[in-house]
C-alpha cells in the first residue's frame, strides 16, 4: 500500500505570481482543491468520472499562486473528506513522519504529511469535524480551521456545508502566519488576547499523559496572556455535542453526496459507506435535538468568547494511533476524537492547533479558540508562542 | 467498463479425467469456488487478500473434474455473492447476449453470461436468495438451485449458510441432465411429476406480459402431468416472505462476514455496504418475526409439494432490466425480484428455471419447484418439456 502524500500520477506543478508576499513558498493542495486542466479525485476512484475536470483553480488555490506560491501538489485525502484518520482503502495511508507507523490523521492527510516531511511549505486541507485540526496535532504542525463562512470555498468540494471550511498547514508559525494573512486577507495584529480561559472538562477528556504533556505548553501560553481562568466548555457536556455533530454532519453529508451515489453507486471503504448509510437512516427527532444542541453550542461560545478572549484545549484527546488498526478499535477512537472536535463544525469559531508537545513520543497539539472572525488573533497568538515573547 | 464474463488474468485450464461422463464438455465456475493454486476473489478487491490461495479444488469442481469436464475458467460475480443483478462495480457487468444493453442477472453473472454465450457447456453457480435462478431467467438458460443442504459446499465461498446453495446452468436440457446426474450424484428418474400446482399468485405477481409469455411452455407442462390444479403459493403473502428473506439474508451475511469487514474496511460498491450495514442494524424483534414467516414458509411448501408433485411459477417477475440504472430505479426492481425468489432462501426446496419463453424480446424462466431431494424429477421435466414427449 502507497504512503505517498501525493497523488499519483504526473506531477502538477504551477508556478505563482512573481514579487508577491508568499514568492519562495511551495505549497500542496488535497484533492478536495480543483486545479484547472486536473480532475478532483476526491480520495474516492469514482469521483472524478462523475465531476467534469475544472477549467479554474479553487478560490484558495488561487489566492496562494497569486501571493507567489508555487503548487507542487495535490495529495491524499480521505474519500470525499470522510474520515479522521487518514487511511484511505484506495489511496494508503501517507506516512506521518512524526509517528512511523501510525496515522498521519485526516481527512487533510496527504497535506499534513507532505508538510511535515518538508516536502512542501504550505498545504491546503478541508475542516468540516476535525480535518485540519486532527491531523496537525498527530504530526505536529501549525493548522487552522478558520470561521465558518469566512473563506471563498469555491472549487472545494463540499460535504456538509453548514460544517466545511477551508483550513492550512505550515511547520513554523512565521510561515503559518504569511499563508494565513494571504488567505485571510488581514494583516496579523501586534496585540495578543487579553483573557485565557482554560477549559477544563477538554483537558479532564484528554488521556492524562496528553494533558500533561501539554502543560508546558499551556504555562507559557499563561505567562503571554494578563488573565486567565478555569471555565467549562460545553456545560451540557462535551458528549452531547459529540452526539449532535454525528447526527448531523452525517446527514447534511448524505444530502451533499446522495445524487452522486444513486446515480454511480461507487466504490467506497466499507466504513465509509456506512457513515452515509446511517446518515440516511438518521430519524427525524434526532436530527431535530441535534439542531437544538447546536444551537445552545454557538450560545455558550460566544458567551465564552467575546473580543480579546481565548481558549485553550487539547486538540485531540490522545496522539496518532497506530495504522492499520480494525474498526471495532476505531470505533471508540473516532468518538473520543469528536468528543474534541465537535465545537468546530457546529459553532464555527475559528480554531488553531500548535504544536510543540510531544505524549509517548508522538506530537500532541494545544487548540486555541477565539470569537468568530479573530483568527488573526489566533495566529498571533502562535506567533508569540514560538518567539517566546508577546 | 468489461463485460467478459471471465476473470481477467491469465486464463485457468484443467482438464477433466478421461472417460468420464462428461468427457468433452467444458464449464466454467463462479469465482466464489476454489481451484486450487488460484484465489478466490469473490468478485471483491480485498476478498482475496483476507483469504489464502486454497489447495484443493471446491467439491463441486473436483466433482466435474472427475466426471470428465474440462474447467476453462472462473468467472465474474456480484461483490461476495450480495447482488441480483449481475453489475459489479470494480469487475464490470458481464454480457446478456440474449438481452444486448440489459443486465445477465446475479450474483452468478458470469456463469450465466459464459453459458448463454457458448464459451463453455456448463456453469457453477450459487444460489442464496436467487442467484442462479435470476441469471437463469434473465439469459435463457437452464438453471438449478438444488435443495438446501443436499450437496457438499467444501470450498464455496459462504453468504448466508441457512439459504446457500451450489447450482449450474447449461444451455440445453441434455446437457443440464448430464451435469445433474454428476451433481446430484443420482441417476435422472424415467417418471414425470403426477401432480402439477400453477401458483396463481405468483402469476399474478409477474408483470402481465412476462405471465403471459410463460403460458405456452406451461401449457406444454399441463399437458406432460396427469393432474394439475390452481394454488397459492404463500397465503399469507408473497411480500411477507420477501420481507422475511430480507430480513434474515443480510443479518447471516452481516454474521458471515463481519470478521473480515472488522479486519479489513474492504472497498464495496455503496449497495453493498448498505445491504450489510442494514444487516447489521436489524432489530432483535425483526429477525424472530421473519424466523417465524420461515417456519410458516417451510411448512407451506411441504404441504403443497408431496413427493410427485410439482409447482410452476414465474422465476422472476419481468425480464432483465437495462444495465446501469441508477439506486433509486433499482431499490423496486430488486424488491419485486425477491417476490419471487424468497422461498428458496426460505424453505430450501429444489427449484429449476426452464427457457424457452420471451417477454418484450427477452428471456424469462418458468420455474419449477418439487419437494425436498426430488431435484432428479425435476430435471426429468426440464427433458420432458425439451423433447416434447414425457
């Protein structure tokens, strides 16, 4: 089985815009990303015969080659997003080479590898449960999921709209910050938050040694911010927003993919295909209580989150799992990682995972969360972390 | 897309032993049988990998082999033996040569297609839930779905073990009548049925033109039997029997194969998936009501079919429908298909489906059904029916 983060096939290269901010940079786009005169295989074998090959790159893709990046690349992804682990049943596992022999995290895989691995600076992934975020903290990398609604998504295929957002990877927070001023289109502001909340019942979720291991991490995070304190995340419990996020984002994916199945009936992992299967299944009611959990979710972050806050949790609540391994094991693994995930796909704020923390010897990532629309904050933030000073 | 009804690969040739009895006839089997040296693929990508190369030949191979068979290949079949149609997503949908642009019926399509073609005498199917007795219908041929648990099924790739069956196909009666005799390793009887059942619902369950195209090859069947009378089939419902079939053929499939789904996420065409997720997610109540409909099945057909008598119907209610039609289209299609096939899953008895008649231009099978091990006198009237004299 390939753990080639890249497709394959001939190599794509497009040069970017000469003189722009991110001239020098490289960058790799998940197959999710149309680039012209390329089909969008979208990590599943029938996808691209039934998606005519785009004539224009994806919104994203174009900001960074007109900012100056070169496109070296479309990588691996898991079939039409659907997956957080990163092993694809047609595609392999791209290799994460800060954990050999475990998952590199998805669906964003092929990305995040091919950024750790410094086989490109800048990648672009999809976030709709954890996509970007997942796979950052198992190879330890800077990503971003951005607010919801924020980004152009043109060219990106969707799965669950009310979810999806276009995020980014880099291995240092300078260039995390040139690819995120670019596809954000706002300058990163000098002043760091004011207020931390640290949220207790993610980090009481987290295996301890993951926890542990971030409180370094966390301490120094303290000593940048004048305030902080203990609060909660989700009061109702991070399982009941777990649960809502599986119901849902299920069903808007069977929505999304439902003509194409019915018309070509393609292959899929059998994992895969049951996901959408019990999306369609899903009844009513449940759908109905999902909604509501929701929206006491967006009510309590933006509670939690006014201008000038942020939050830290784990980013995952344990490092890459080993590959390989079969469902009934993954069942429970993918649960605990929603568990963490959750409020990204149903409150939409901006949400980054930074790296530098190592548990058993694979990277763990701590997850900073802001107000929607203060992701500039966050990647200040990830700046200050890493130069050790506001 | 292929449409051979062979494996691709290199071709698979074994001679039979000389002098037997069925010296100078070729036949093909369903890659759901073992030949030794050769895997089983099971019409899947990953069966294969999941399973060892087998040493010894199936029973039912090694049967032909020593009667004087030649084996010239192994042929295409629906994923793992879960389909009607004979459309198999990673292998293509074998040729209908009777019906150019329709499909050969399934899961033993390649069987059936090789067959109807005359790229070999004889076939080896299986049958579960219709599976040699659909592609019999839908290419013309004589088929047989024996009775339950009467032949040895060492070596042949299990679905639901309550309802397996081992069958064939060949194009002509004295050809089926050879094999048969191999077979069922008994000699075909000199007397015809003294008693023959009409079903009457299952007639009225047919579309109207494929009922009424049956009628000719029926009334040569009334005029071979001493005594005929009208009957139904299922009192209680054809429905509820196919409801039952339904019900219990995915949660033993679920059971059969789970293991192997569990270890290895295989790829599947979606239908598939959602066949076995389906399976899986059958409530406890469901699964007695339909053992309860099978108890009431089974004792039906003993009640309508002492020895001597026989019963016709429609083997299927319509000719082959198009290939490539889309879920939604095909959901009804394969509903009213098992219409009539549920009680051969269900109560085991033997089961032919004879040629001879068009609907529309295409083949439709009449079947007939005898008690449990009278499956010789049924191929005694496949003779009948063919040489026009009893």
């Amino acid at each position: 089985m390939r753990n080639d983060p890249f497709l394959p096939g001939p190599a794509i290269r497009i040069a970017g815009r000469a003189g722009g901010p991110l001239s020098g940079l490289s960058f790799a786009a998940k197959d999710l990303f149309d680039v012209a005169g390329h089909p969008t295989g979208g990590g599943n074998p029938d996808w691209a015969a039934h998606d005519p090959t785009p004539s224009r790159h994806a919104w994203a893709v174009q900001a960074l080659l007109d900012a100056g990046a070169e496109l070296v690349g479309k990588t691996v992804t898991d079939e039409v997003s659907l997956g957080i682990l990163g092993e694809n049943a047609f595609d392999g596992t791209p290799l994460n080479p800060a954990a050999p022999g475990h998952v590199p995290g998805g669906s964003s895989s092929g990305s995040a590898s091919a950024v750790a691995q410094g086989l490109c600076d800048i990648a672009l992934g999809t976030d709709t449960g954890g996509s970007v975020r997942v796979p950052a903290s198992f190879c330890g990398l800077h990503g971003i999921r951005p607010t919801h609604g924020r980004l152009d998504l043109t060219g990106m295929l969707p799965q669950a709209p009310s979810s999806d957002t276009t995020g980014w990877f880099a291995r240092d927070a300078a260039t995390f910050a040139r690819a995120s001023e670019v596809l954000l289109q706002e300058a990163i502001p000098d002043a760091v938050p004011m207020r931390l909340i640290v949220a207790t019942d993610a980090f009481g979720f987290a295996e301890p040694e993951t926890a542990a291991a971030l409180q370094p991490l966390l301490d120094r995070l303290k000593a940048l911010v004048p305030d902080w304190r203990e609060d909660l995340l989700a009061p109702g419990g991070l399982t009941a927003w777990a649960r809502a996020q599986r119901t849902l984002q299920p069903v808007e994916a069977w929505e999304t993919f439902r003509p194409w199945i019915e018309t070509h009936n393609p292959r899929m992992a059998f994992s895969v295909a049951r996901g959408l299967v019990l999306g369609a299944a899903t009844p009513e009611g449940e759908r109905g209580w999902a909604a509501m959990v929701r929206q006491e979710a967006r009510g309590r972050l933006r509670h939690l989150l006014p201008p000038g806050t942020i939050l830290a949790m784990p980013t995952t609540p344990f490092p890459a799992p080993k590959a390989g391994l079969p469902l009934p094991v993954l069942g429970p693994i993918r649960d605990a990682i929603l568990g963490l995930c959750a409020q990204g796909g149903l409150a939409g704020h901006p949400q980054i995972s930074i790296p530098g923390s190592l548990a058993d010897g694979r990277p763990v990532g701590l997850s900073l969360l802001a107000a929607r629309g203060a992701d500039a904050l966050l990647v200040r933030t990830a700046l200050a972390l890493e130069s050790g000073s506001p």
